[in-house]
C-alpha cells in the first residue's frame, strides 16, 4: 500500500489527488459544481453535490492511476472550512442546503451580539470575531428557520457539521461523526485554549452539545469507508481545514514563518508556536495544527474574494473565457489607466470586518476595457494581501521575528499577479515547487500517520521553492498606488 488518497473539498470543486511514497502526484480528478445565490449577500451549496463530487472524483482518480483498494494506504481530508451543514442523526438527510462561508445572512444577529456584549467573550474563547463568517451563527439561523428543527436537535435527532464532519460521516456509513481542532477553530464554538466545545457560546446560540462532533488531532483515526465505495475499507488518517492543511502542505512548522493561499478568497496563517496570540490589529487567533493533544496557534487573515474575482471577469463579465488568458491580458493594459476594483461581493474581510459594505470599481475612464479590468482585478489581490500583511507586522513585531511569505493556491501560478505582489509588499515571495500544497498537507497527515511519509523534520527539509519573485518597483509608485487602494476601501465603505 504506497498510495494516499487526499480530498480537497473546496467552494467551486471537489477534487481528489493520488499522491505516491514519494509524495508526487500520481494521478487527480476534479469536478465543479454550481453555487447557490438565494439573496443578496447569501451563499449556499446542495450538501449531494459536495458528496457527489467526492465521490465520483476519488473513484476517477483511482481509476485514473490504474490502482485498486489494495495499493491505498490511507485517506486524508481537506476541506472549506466554516461552511455548515445540518442532517439526519439516521439518514445523513440534510434539513437545509450548506450556508458556505462567505454568507452573510448573520450579519444582523452578529451586530446584535457585539450591542449586547458578548463580542469580547466570544475572541477570548474563540480566537474569531462576532462575524457571520464562522459557522456558529450559521447554525443558529439553520435552527431558528427550518420548521421544526430546533426541537428535533434537543431530542437528538440532528447532527450539526463542517464539511469535513459531513464526508467522514458519508464515507462511514454514519459511523463517525468527528471532526478535527483546526476545522473545530473555526466554528466560534470551540474554546482554543482549552480544547473543548464552549458550554457558554453553545448555550448563548442556543445549540445542543449533542449536536456537535468528537474533535480529534489532525492526524488520528477519523474511521473507516464503507467497503462498498472503493472495494474494501480504507482508514481516514489526517484531517484538516484548507488554510491549516496548506500551512502544513508549505511547511510552516516553525515560529513566524507564514504562507498565503490563493484560492476562492485568500488567507494568510503566521505560526506563533505553542502561544496564541491576541492581534491588535483585528486578525484572527487559531489553531495551525495539533498534534498529540498539543495545538500550535497562528494568527489568520482572511480575504472573502481573491480567485473569485477572476471567476467574477469569466462568469459575470464575460470578459475572459479562461482564468490563464488574466496574465497576458493584463499586460495590454494602459498604464495610464488607474482602475481599482474592491471586491468586497460579500462584505470585507480582515482586517476591516465589514459585512454590509459590497464591491465597487474606481477611476474608470472612457479608455477603461477588458485589460484594465483585469489587470486591477489581479492588483486587488496583492492590495488585500498587503493590508494583512501590515496587520501581522504590526502584531508580530512584539516577538522580534520577521514573517517571511510562501504561496500556493491556483492565483499563485499567475506570474503577473505573484510579481505584483512582491512589488506591492515590497519583499520577497517564495512559490514551491509543489502548488498542491492544500492537498499535500492532508495527504502528509494521513501518510506519516499510516507510516509511509517522513516526520515534520523529514518533511520540512523536503520542501523546495520553484521560483522567488523579487520587488521591482520604485518605492513612490508603490506608496501612490497602495495609498489610492486605501482610498478605495474607505469610499466603499462608506456608502
């Protein structure tokens, strides 16, 4: 058995990728499905998609490497994380659609938990911000609104989840229903500092502990597949939520060291080490990994949108046809032209935490096209990352170390975007050799755990850079153009 199987459950696809005893990839397989839009500011997915999708790209990928169940080793999970889910304690028959991360529709009952108090008690706990990104209030809603489903969790009858949760409990049969510390961080119900769901925040939302799922290390023994779905059992070994899993994927095991993913949003995770540290800056504290009953924490940026800007240009625009066509594109443009595009579709995330504001573009002109558009669409993403990036300095510096950047994520191979971004931080930024590092991170947790990957030291020294872009731009465009960014922020969030 010389293969891990990884699941990267993400917000536009699913996919799954074969990773060999030397940790290359073998073989991987990828289905899109659609995106729910039921109002404004709300997003939501058909759980049977996101179990559909798994499914039918694990047994693809299989099929794909010309393997059988006999050459798996073992399973590792990634997923998005935040995103709620509710089902069937019997059937696994969700009640509702899964609210994704991005949704807003708590933004309301957030304002009113911060009015009453309560905002400053949640950040001790949790390490979150009363903010509608994080699962808790999403599940209260899906418990206020669905007919009946408030008296059915009492009872027992409803079990509450991120996605990983839900894979797991579909992979098993029903018989698992656990999840991980970095997913269980996530859901601002879950006391980081010690290692338990909150009675306190439970109590306050109005959820059942029984609802809630056993939160294991992120390399541990999370069950077995029904032997009907790829031959025979395989163990699930190693679960993590995205950003924690490309953390690990990029090696970030020591203090200060830092990675940034670029994906449907993007999110940046600094590793403090064994110590949480509380940001005065508006940045998240979380757990990176936990292993052996042991967190290790990080501070978190999050960006709502950053690849599904670009989606934004193909589907919404119509635009581009393709992602890859961006980066020649963007070359064409006019460099007369100061177009800004703020992205905030669903709010801004750190470090302003505004859900009500909503995008905008600036300083267009009758010269103003598809290149301008998506050169700032890019641009946009090195700004956000920017902003961050100047929280964390800010929060950090107390330690005397300095952060230094690692990317992945799909944006990540977009050169254009990548030098821009070391041009706006005005620093150095390291691409691996390995993008899949989400994928990487959960197939590591599973493989060293199944005995076939090397330990975090091993590991580490494994890890190779691809290409380091360097900042090539003079400092007085760089501070014109990240001071008309800032501008732009606070005009959208004004209206």
């Amino acid at each position: 058995m010389t293969y891990i199987l990884a699941i990267d459950q993400g917000t536009t696809s699913s996919r799954a990728i074969l990773f060999d005893s030397d940790m290359q990839v073998k073989a991987s397989a990828q289905e899109e499905f659609e995106q729910h839009f039921p109002d404004s500011g709300w997003v939501e997915h058909d759980p049977a998609d996101l179990w559909a999708t798994t499914a039918a790209t694990c047994r693809a990928a299989i099929e794909k490497a010309g393997l059988g169940p006999d050459d798996i080793a073992a399973i590792g999970i990634t997923n998005q994380r935040e995103t709620t889910l509710v089902w069937d304690a019997k059937t696994g028959q969700p009640i509702y659609k899964a609210i994704v991360w991005q949704d807003r529709r708590t933004a309301d009952y957030c304002r009113e938990l911060r009015e009453a108090g309560h905002a400053e008690m949640i950040t001790n706990r949790t390490g979150l911000l009363a903010d509608p990104y994080f699962s808790g209030t999403k599940l209260k809603w899906i418990l206020d609104h669905v007919e009946g489903a408030r008296a059915r969790a009492a009872k027992g009858e409803l079990l509450f989840g991120t996605v990983d949760s839900y894979l797991i409990w579909k992979l098993t049969g029903g018989a698992s229903h656990v999840t991980d510390a970095t997913n269980a961080a996530r859901t601002m119900l879950y006391d980081i500092h010690k290692g338990r769901w909150s009675t306190t925040i439970c109590d306050l939302f109005g959820v059942p502990m029984e609802m809630l799922p056993q939160v294991k290390d992120c390399a541990a023994d999370f069950g077995m597949t029904r032997p009907d779905l790829f031959g025979k059992p395989l163990p699930i070994l190693g679960v993590a939520g995205d950003q924690q899993a490309a953390t690990i994927g990029q090696a970030c095991f020591e203090p200060g060291m830092l990675k940034s993913t670029y994906g449907t949003g993007c999110f940046a995770l600094l590793n403090t080490g064994d110590a949480p540290v509380a940001s005065k800056n508006r940045l998240l504290t979380t757990i990176a990994y936990q292993f052996d009953g042991k967190p290790t924490y990080a501070l978190e940026g999050s960006i709502f949108v950053a690849g599904a800007v670009v989606q934004w240009l193909r589907d919404g625009l119509q635009i581009i046809r393709h992602a890859a066509e961006t980066q020649s594109l963007a070359e064409t443009a006019d460099d007369s032209q100061q177009v800004i595009i703020v992205p905030a579709f669903t709010g801004l995330g750190a470090p302003y935490w505004n859900a009500e504001c909503r995008g905008a573009v600036f300083g267009l002109t009758r010269g103003s096209g598809p290149a301008e558009f998506v050169r700032a669409a890019l641009e946009s993403v090195g700004f956000q990352t920017r902003d961050l990036m100047e929280a964390m300095h800010a929060d950090w510096q107390d330690s005397g170390a300095q952060p230094t950047l690692r990317v992945d994520g799909g944006m990540s191979a977009n050169d254009r975007a990548m030098q821009f971004l070391s041009d706006i931080l005005n620093a150095p930024v390291d691409r691996p050799a390995v993008l899949e590092t989400t994928a990487l991170g959960a197939a590591w947790l599973a493989g060293q755990r199944a005995g076939l990957y090397p330990d975090m030291a091993g590991f580490a020294d494994a890890w190779a850079v691809e290409r380091t872009f360097q900042p090539d731009m003079s400092d007085d465009l760089r501070d014109k153009k990240y001071a008309a960014w800032q501008r732009a922020v606070q005009a959208t969030m004004s209206v």
